[in-house]
C-alpha cells in the first residue's frame, strides 16, 4: 500500500471517526474546548475528547502532550476524568500511558479495529491493518525480523503472539471474560502444585495490568509476596493450609510497615487457630477463590478507598466480595440485556421490557428493575435511546460495536450505582 493511499485511508478513517463520535454525544451535554476538543459533562462520568491528533498524519500524539491535556482540564475539573485520545499515530510513549493509566482511553486508528474485539476476531482482521501500524509499534517486537514476520500473508506465530500482547493490555481493563481466562490460567498453575515464587509472579502480573502499582520488592526475600503501594495492602500467599507460622509472618511485617497498612493472608485453607486468632492479631482471611473475585470486581468497577476499607476487614473475609461482585454483575447484565434487545429490536414497549429482553437474550429480569435501569441510563451523556410515548426507541448507530471501550467504561459508571 503506498503512502498516499495510507494518507486516504486513514484520513477516511479519521472523518468516520470523528463524525461517528460527535454524533452519539448529546449536545446538551457537551461543552466545546477549541475546534478539536470538548468535555462531555453529566452526573455518572465526566469525559474529555481530545481530536488534536486526528488528522496530523506526519505527526504523532506522545506522552507530552497527554499529560499536558491532562494538566489543563484537572485545573479546572479536578474531580475524576475520563481522558479518550484519538489519533492517526501515536508514539510508544502515548501507548505506554495509556497503559497505565485506567483513565486514559486511546484511539490509534490502525489498531482501533483489533481494540475490543475477541481474540478469534483479532486473528482474522489482524492482515487488513498492518500496513497502517505505527512504526513507533514496531519496537514493541523488539526485533525487525518479528515485525516482518507480521507483515507476511502466513503470520508467524512469534510476531502474532506479541502484537496480541499488546492488544492485550488494553482490553484487559474492560474485558471481563479476559481476565476470568487468566485466572483459569492460575488456578491450573495451583492444581499442578507449582511453586509459589511462580504463582506470585502471575498474580503480580495481573494486578499490574488491572493498574495496581504493585513495589518491585514484592516477591523478594523478607518482603511479602504482593505489596500494593497506591492503597497501603501486602499479601502474603500460601499455596495450602495457612498456620500459625504465615500469620506471625504478617503480623511481622506490621512492625515494617505500621498499622496505617493492611496485611491480608491468602491462602487455599486456613488452620482452626489463625481463624481464631486473625481478627484479634489485625489480619484480614482470604482464600484464593476470594482473592480471584477481588480481581474480577476490580477488573469490571475499578477500586476506591471506601471499597478497600469495606473488604478487607479483620478476620475471614468470606462471602463479602461475592456478594458485591454478585450484586454489580446483575445490574451490568441488565444493562448489556437491555442494549442488546435495543439493537435488535430497535423498539420496545414500556409494559414489554422484560418479554422483549427474554425474547433477544434469553434471561428473566422483572420489568420495573428494566424501567429503573433505562432512567438511570437516561442521564448519560450518550444517545443510547430516546423515549417515544410508550415506547422506547434504540439508537440503531451500533454504538457498542463501534466504541466497546469507551461505552463499556460508562455503563459501569452506571452499574456501580
């Protein structure tokens, strides 16, 4: 594909884009910045556009200019932003903020197809945009010879795998059905009875990817196994039957770290003397089925201050996190129930709610709890749907499949309530 045939396509793209995006957005609700920017206000989110970028095809959106943005806004709103960056290119360093960063959704045109979608999917289209990568995302390979290797009509495996790396770690913030894969991954790693210092690493490696910044002493001798720095929590792991010894362990380590920190002891079982005593001794109980539901509410509502206080109580913590996983989830079910019979019905009857989404999605759910969760949504700042006398009217733009992040991210605004 030549240059300027590149230039065409994405400028197609970048014209889709932007159209697309200032059209699903209610006006009402929009506050203009300049002629490349506005923030989108309402009660649930508060989200910044940012399109600078869009159309600057021999130049790249960096780290610099993210950070400046970011700057500027929290001057004026300090309260908790939703940052979404469009751009035709972007270099490493805008890849690796966004990363890192829950509140940083960036949109790279060549990869904005690969973003969100299953990893069979990602597989098949995965041919039809790699003229139009980033060159800055060749280094992610490491090496040019990988990076021809993706270019190849046939993928090699080694170049495939590491660019679905990469996609990876964007979708795995958003994507619960990822992060319930991982965790399968650990649990078959627990059955086969590997060794700790592996399974630590695993999880490490999961907690960092949700935006936990984990300390690189965890995992290190005389330190605990997980040190959480941003919410003051350490774990100390044992792949079977927690004794007196593990929570003398954490008890120790109250004397580093003081009691302005949490110590919680995870573990398959625990002996009838730690459950005894940990309430008492300041320490809080999980199994690893709880430690798992931790990671998947994370991974599907974010984390906040009041939440840790609320799970990670002295003594056993036990069905707390479930119940609150359970609860959340209901509601998100709801909500994608309710979008997905709006997107093959286009028109739904008040009175005719829960028979329509029984109808599409095969789930019951009463109608007055369907009634609640359209006015709820009603509020968004998005034209998810309009109301017509007695009936409700889906927007028919396909929303969802064409911005799954960014609408995925305020649905679960809406769910957390």
């Amino acid at each position: 594909m030549s240059s300027d045939a590149v230039s065409i396509f994405l400028e197609r793209e970048a014209n889709a884009f932007n159209n697309a995006l200032r059209s699903i957005f209610k006006f009402e609700k929009t506050i203009s910045i300049d002629d490349h920017s506005f923030l989108v206000k309402s009660d649930n989110v508060l989200i910044f556009i940012d399109l600078s970028y869009l159309y600057k095809l021999d130049d790249k959106l960096d780290a610099l200019y993210i950070e400046k943005m970011i700057y500027e806004v929290k001057s004026i709103y300090p309260d908790n932003v939703l940052f979404v960056f469009a751009c035709a290119y972007a270099s490493l360093s805008a890849v690796k903020k966004a990363l890192h960063d829950n509140n940083i959704l960036l949109c790279i045109l060549s990869l904005r197809k690969c973003v969100g979608s299953s990893r069979s999917e990602f597989f098949r289209i995965i041919d039809s945009i790699k003229f139009t990568l980033d060159n800055d995302l060749v280094r992610l390979y490491g090496n040019s010879n990988c990076f021809e290797l993706f270019q190849q009509k046939s993928l090699g495996f080694l170049a495939a795998e590491k660019f679905y790396d990469l996609w990876l770690k964007f979708a795995v913030r958003f994507d619960y059905d990822l992060v319930d894969r991982k965790i399968d991954e650990i649990k078959e790693l627990l059955r086969r009875g590997v060794d700790e210092i592996k399974i630590n690493n695993d999880l490490i490696r999961l907690l960092k990817l949700l935006g936990f910044r984990v300390s690189s002493k965890s995992n290190k001798p005389n330190y605990p196994d997980i040190i959480i720095n941003d919410f003051h929590l350490f774990f100390e792991v044992k792949l079977n039957t927690a004794g007196i010894d593990a929570l003398d362990q954490v008890i120790n380590y109250y004397n580093f770290y003081g009691d302005d920190w949490r110590g919680i002891l995870v573990a398959q079982a625990f002996s009838t003397f730690v459950l005894d005593s940990a309430e008492s001794s300041d320490v809080s109980l999980m199994t690893f089925d709880d430690f798992f539901n931790f990671i998947r509410y994370v991974s599907l509502f974010g984390i906040s201050e009041k939440l840790i206080k609320q799970i990670f109580h002295a003594g056993l913590i036990g069905n707390t996190i479930s119940n609150l996983l359970n609860k959340r989830f209901q509601k998100l079910n709801m909500i994608v129930d309710l979008l997905s019979t709006g997107i093959n019905l286009g028109k739904v009857y008040y009175k005719k709610l829960d028979d329509a989404v029984y109808k599409v999605a095969r789930e019951i759910h009463n109608n007055s709890d369907l009634l609640n969760i359209l006015n709820s949504m009603n509020s968004l700042p998005i034209h998810l749907f309009d109301f017509d006398n007695d009936k409700v009217i889906f927007n028919q733009f396909s929303i969802l499949y064409a911005f799954p992040k960014l609408i995925l991210k305020i649905v679960k605004e809406v769910a957390k309530k």
